[in-house]
C-alpha cells in the first residue's frame, strides 16, 4: 500500500495519508491533510481532516474540494491508465 500521496491543485498543496499526521507536508505553509483509517474516531486538527469511508461525503463539501478532488482524480487516471 502506498503510505501517502501529495496532490497541488491550484494553490492548495494536499498530502493524503493513510493514517493520521500531527504535522505534514506544507504543514506551516496552509497545506492540507486529509486521511482514512479511524473510521471518524481521530479528531481532526485545523486544516487536516478524515475522510475515510465513514466521514468523505461531509468531508470535501466542508472543503470545498470536491470538484477539485474529482477533476485531479479523472486526469490522473486519463493520463495513467
């Protein structure tokens, strides 16, 4: 399994872990984490947040990444597959 993933989109830099950081990559320049794992049990610090199975639906609206996340996911696929 790959442990983690850093996605820029636009100005946002995105670092997808499995697990949960205290701290991450861009941590001091506004980067963004976003996580699976706890099923909704970990709290969420400013700017990181779970969006394993239980919690992702809640979790991009209050981002507003959804049509960012969507769009990265699609290229990446069209330019990997």
């Amino acid at each position: 399994m790959r442990e983690s993933k850093i996605l820029n989109i636009g100005s946002d830099t995105i670092h997808l872990t499995h697990y949960p950081l205290y701290e991450w990559f861009n941590f001091y320049n506004n980067g963004i984490h976003l996580f699976g794992h706890t099923h909704g049990t970990c709290p969420e610090l400013n700017r990181s947040a779970d969006i394993g199975i239980d919690k992702i639906s809640t979790v991009l609206r209050d981002y507003k990444l959804r049509e960012k996340m969507i769009n990265q996911i699609v290229n990446y696929h069209q330019m990997n597959y």
